[in-house]
C-alpha cells in the first residue's frame, strides 16, 4: 500500500470486529480489481492471524485459501495440521492448481504465495526434506529454496508465463539473530532479498539502491506494465525509474522518526472512521481509569 504499517498488533480485535483493515487505503489489490484482475492469497495458517484476512478482504477482495479454506475443501483435516497449518510442500502443490485455474479465465489474475515454514524458531523442517547441514534452521531454508526454485522453474513452462511476472519478497529478517551471528562476518549488512523475474520493463538505476518495502508498491505495478506518475504511489518510489526513494533522499534515521510520529490523518482517513471512533473511545477510557485513579 506504499504506507507503514503502525498500527499495535493489540488493534487486530478491532480488524476482526470491523471486517475492514487499512479500509481507505488505496492499495495494489484496489489497483489490480479495478483493471479486472482476479485476485488471490495462499497460505498455510489462518488467514486471521494478523489481520491479513480482513486486509485483503478489503482492499481488492481476495479470494483467501487460507488453512481454514483447504480444510473446507477437503484437501486436508483438522488432524492433518502441522506448525502453522500446512506445509510448504502443500502450499506450493496446491498453488500450481491455483494457478492454472486463475490462467484459464480470461482475465489477468495476481495470485500472492505466503510461505511459513521458514518462520521463527527454527523453522518446521518437511519429512521429505534433506538433513545435509548441521541445524534444522539450515535445512529449513535450503528445502524451502528448493521449493520456490521449483515452482518458478515449473511457471516458466506454462502458457501463461510470457505475459507473468513472478516476484519474491521477504517481509523481514531472518528472527534467529544468533545463529547468524555465528555464521556470518560481524561486519557483514544483512538485507531481505528481493527478485522480480520476467518483468515488463528494464531498470535504469537498479545498482546499491537503498530502499523498502514500501517502494515495492509503485515498483511491481511498473513490472507488469503500468505507468506510474511522477514514479510515485503513497510514500513508495518506483525502482525502475531514475528517481530516488524516500530513504535516499533523506536518510534511514530522518525517515523512520517522521514515519514513527502519530499522524490523526493516518489513522482517521487511512484506517477508516471505525477504527478511529473505538481508538477514540479506548483512548478516553484509559484517562477515564487513570483519573480514577489518581482521585484514589
């Protein structure tokens, strides 16, 4: 959404009251819907957690096969769950069937791929992965790649593919801070890694950018072929373009102290008029306590 997200992991009830989630956003599946895309999420854990359900219910209207939806639809039982739900093994079997349906129609179709078995502590390690390295985090990863690998290699194959661009993404760092430590040169600058295969266009400063995830927004609208103006959307910088991203114009620290600050616009206009009325309400609440408090 080219927006940070600075809402308090304790605000979900208020998401799974509502429905809605970053409801006047303005969104890639807003974008996407309107140019009559079909639209879909898969991922091996509750589509709740988080959020992510109401998120993309709302913002493009995803349909969500989630672990909830495979156990629906009988590619599974309740006595089947693993880690988060179901396996990445799963995920990717299931979402080359996915695929497939969405290339049949006639419409264009984004279909975003949510792994979790690479996921904080250790990871869940597959009964037909590999055990060649030293820790099950290792193997973990490995396994995983080779999924992800598989899957591209196998979308590169398909009829669909020419006119496809596939994009991968991690949402954040690694979490097992000391294994790498013991892996890895001290001095040595992790960063999430990012690739865009197949895409409409060609780079003209694609070397030692700086950037986040917000800049990912503008960016992969360019990759399937749209124009952005003045290569912007929300606070995102389109990475094709010549044009510097916010982080490059002013800096991590100035970026992430304006993006920290309370903004009643963000909140009443972005997360929409329900979100801010109960926030109000809890807000008044917790003075209300306080007061009593100190009345006592």
């Amino acid at each position: 959404a080219g927006i940070p997200l600075i809402t308090p992991a304790s605000d979900y009830n208020v998401y799974l009251g509502s429905g809605k989630y970053l409801d006047n956003a303005y969104t890639l599946g807003d974008i996407l819907e309107e140019q009559g895309y079909n639209l879909e999420i898969m991922m091996g854990s509750d589509g709740e957690f988080g959020g992510r359900t109401q998120y993309f219910s709302t913002n493009g209207n995803y349909k969500i096969y989630d672990l909830n939806y495979a156990i629906e639809q009988g590619k599974m039982t309740e006595k089947d769950k693993v880690w988060w739900g179901f396996e990445d093994d799963k995920l990717f079997e299931w979402a080359k069937e996915e695929a497939l349906s969405l290339a049949s129609k006639n419409e264009p179709f984004n279909l975003i791929i949510h792994t979790a078995d690479t996921h904080f502590v250790d990871g869940y390690l597959s009964e037909f992965a590999e055990s060649k390295y030293e820790t099950q985090y290792e193997n973990v990863y490995a396994y995983t790649s080779k999924l992800v690998n598989e899957f591209v290699e196998w979308t590169a194959k398909q009829s669909f593919y020419k006119n496809t661009t596939i994009v991968i993404i991690g949402d954040h760092l690694g979490m097992q801070s000391e294994f790498y430590a013991s892996h890895i040169d001290k001095d040595y600058e992790r960063t999430v890694y990012n690739v865009i295969i197949n895409s409409a266009i060609e780079g003209t400063n694609t070397i030692n950018r700086d950037f986040t995830t917000i800049d990912m927004y503008p960016t992969i609208l360019a990759s399937i072929g749209f124009e952005i103006e003045d290569e912007r959307i929300g606070l995102g910088t389109n990475l094709f373009s010549g044009k510097q991203t916010l982080l490059e114009e002013f800096g991590y620290d100035y970026l992430d102290k304006e993006l920290r600050k309370k903004s009643t616009f963000y909140n009443k206009a972005l997360l929409g008029e329900d979100y801010y009325l109960i926030k109000e309400a809890e807000k008044k609440r917790m003075d209300n306590e306080i007061k009593n408090e100190l009345v006592k």
